[in-house]
C-alpha cells in the first residue's frame, strides 16, 4: 500500500504488470486518493499482460481465451480506470510474433474501435 500511495503523491503514472483488472480496482483508489490528497492530479494507470489465445494455465493472470473474453476484459481494464494496455506476446520467434500481433489486432483490437 505504501508503494501504491507514493504512486499517488509523486508519480506520473503506475504501471502494473500481471495483474487483473479486479486486483486493479483495489489498487486505483489507494492512488488516486493519496493523488488527491497531494493535491495532484491522477496518475494514468498502466497495465502489462500477456496474451494467449486459449486457456491460461500459467500462474499469473493473462489476457486468455477467445477473442470475445479478451474483448470483454479489456473493458473491464477500462471500466476500473486503466488508461493505457501494453500487451506481451511472449514470443522470441519473429515470424510467430508478427501472426500473433496480426491476429490480435483483427480478432480483439478491431472489436474496440
């Protein structure tokens, strides 16, 4: 909560990684109140996950499943006050990446704009 709170009073931005839009929601009040409390502005809230198409059986939250559950989970990224989505594709082999991204921005993406 400390971490959280120094987000708040001093920083321009808090970027989580591997955390849900849930474990977002406890978090953004605690910022944004000690932003408040500063007289400051609310930082923008980052969040970095990783994408999967299919089941997530890793021990860390990731964007996981069909493209209509991601659709419906970045809302909900949106809907607790997530300003910016950084997406991982955990993929090192280049062609690989490229068809992930692709897919993602024709299956997820174009469903949000």
């Amino acid at each position: 909560e400390n971490a959280l709170r120094r987000a708040g009073r001093l920083g321009q931005g808090y970027h989580a990684s591997a955390s849900s839009h849930a474990q977002l929601a406890e978090r953004i009040p605690i910022i944004n109140s000690a932003a408040q409390e500063a007289g400051r502005p609310a930082p923008l809230i980052s969040a970095r996950v990783r994408v999967h198409f299919g089941p997530n059986e890793a021990p860390f939250y990731m964007l996981s499943g069909a493209p209509e559950q991601m659709v419906a989970e970045i809302r909900s990224f949106e809907a607790v006050g997530t300003g910016h989505m950084a997406f991982d594709f955990a993929e090192t082999n280049p062609d690989e990446a490229v068809r992930l991204i692709e897919r993602f921005d024709r299956e997820v993406l174009a469903a949000l704009r």
